[in-house]
C-alpha cells in the first residue's frame, strides 16, 4: 500500500497533470495510488524546504504549513458526491486520501492536520479524513505509542488485552474519532483466546471507547476470521446488539480488491 502512495505522488511529478495522474492510476491497490497523488497534489502547493519527503519517515517532515482555506474549495469539489474525476471513488476514500494530503501540508504537526480535515463540515468525512491523518503520521504515532508501553507493568501489556486496554485512552487523548486511530495500534489476533481476553476488556468499557474496542476486536480479527470463516460468529458474539455491530464493522472495513475481502464476505 505505501508503495503505491509513492507512485501516485511520482506519477504527479512526472506528468504534472492531475486528471491525468489519477487515471493512471485507476484504483490500484485499493486506490493508494491516488492517495499518492492527492497526497502531492496538495503537498505542492507549498514547496519543500529541504527536498523531498519519505512516506516512512515523519509525516510533514520539511514542509511548511499551508493556508488551507487557499485549497478549500478544490478539497470540496474533488470529494463531492456526484465527483466523477475518479470513477468508483467514494468519497470516504477521497476523505482519506485528504488526511494523507493534510499530514504532508500540516508542517508536522498531526493535530494540524486534524484540524484540516474539519473543512468539510461534517463528522463521517471528519472521521475519514483523520484515519488518512493516522496513517501518514502512522510511523511516529505507533513509535510514540510503543514507547509509552515500555513505562507500563511489563506482565500486564505483554498481549493482545493489554495493548487494547492502552490503547483506547491513548487514542481518546488524540481524537473524538478513537476507533479511527485505534486501528493503527492494535496486532492481528490469531486464536479465539486472544480474542476472548480483549473481548472482556472491551466489555469493562462504555459510550466511545466500548464501541471503539469491539471496533478494533473485530478489525484486528480480519486474518484471522478469514482463514477460518465459521468463527465469525465466535469472535462478534460479545456483548449487546450495538458492540457485536461494532465489531462487524471493523472486522468488514476492507476496500475493494482487498486480498482476504472474499474470504470476509463469505464468512458474513
């Protein structure tokens, strides 16, 4: 996936042409490679200070801010609903791909750009946007996370509950959106055990952070399920209507082209 942003972006730089770019990359990987390009695209509009940009390095890492209301109506327009510029592209992926461009154009500063993705004045695109944020500060973010683990009761954090339970406040500290960035904190589960222990730690929760955790159960199950479909039902059967919703919707966040999406889509 990260290779494809940075196709998209060199694909950018090389025709210099948007309508362009994005057609050439129709929806490659899952449409990271216009994530790429709209992740230049924008990141353009205010020249690097110290060359180019590494997607695995920190995000904004020799940029300067931008004045985003200077870009504001080209934002909107692009991510409308009757958007044609790129076929099949929702806008929650155009909201996305607007996070990544936000990460780059927000100086290095991941609140920065969370603040960006407010533009569109709505929570759903609001919440798209920051996950695309969460992804390009991904690095740092999941650096910084781990460190803070180490200051923890070492026995207490060493598995799968342990790091849910750390994560759901570390990500209520960073946004109103906590299943949005607890996706990017949690490890693939691979037994019902695994799963049994986080479940009982999502079920000492409530409000957002309950419903953030069987997010993140059911988002961190999806390799899992996928190689044994009939667990399904095992591993979303915690709790009440909405938590089993929850976790349904994390463990089916998968795009199209995605490589265990058939595997998931047969479970359900």
């Amino acid at each position: 996936h990260g290779e494809l942003h940075d196709l998209g972006s060199l694909l950018l730089e090389r025709t210099g042409n948007l309508a362009v770019s994005l057609a050439m990359c129709g929806d490659a990987c899952t449409y990271s490679c216009t994530h790429g390009v709209l992740r230049e695209y924008f990141g353009g509009h205010k020249a690097a200070q110290s060359g180019g940009h590494d997607h695995t390095q920190s995000a904004g890492t020799g940029y300067e801010d931008v004045d985003i209301n200077r870009v504001r109506d080209e934002i909107i327009e692009l991510c409308r609903h009757d958007s044609t510029i790129i076929k099949g592209f929702l806008r929650g992926n155009c909201g996305h791909a607007m996070g990544h461009a936000f990460g780059v154009i927000s100086g290095g500063s991941m609140r920065k750009a969370q603040e960006h993705c407010g533009i569109f004045g709505e929570a759903a695109m609001e919440y798209y946007c920051e996950t695309g944020v969460f992804m390009e500060y991904e690095h740092d973010m999941v650096t910084d996370f781990n460190e803070n683990l180490k200051t923890k009761i070492a026995g207490w954090l060493t598995g799968a509950k342990g790091r849910m339970a750390a994560a759901i406040p570390y990500c209520e500290a960073k946004t109103q959106f906590v299943s949005a960035c607890v996706r990017y904190l949690v490890k693939s589960f691979h037994d019902q055990a695994e799963v049994e222990r986080v479940s009982s730690e999502c079920l000492e929760l409530s409000g957002v952070p309950r419903r953030s955790c069987f997010f993140g159960l059911g988002f961190a199950s999806v390799t899992y399920v996928a190689s044994k479909p009939s667990e399904v039902n095992r591993v979303c059967g915690f709790g009440d209507e909405v938590d089993k919703e929850m976790c349904v919707s994390g463990l089916g966040l998968l795009k199209d082209g995605h490589d265990r999406k058939e595997a998931i889509v047969s479970a359900c």
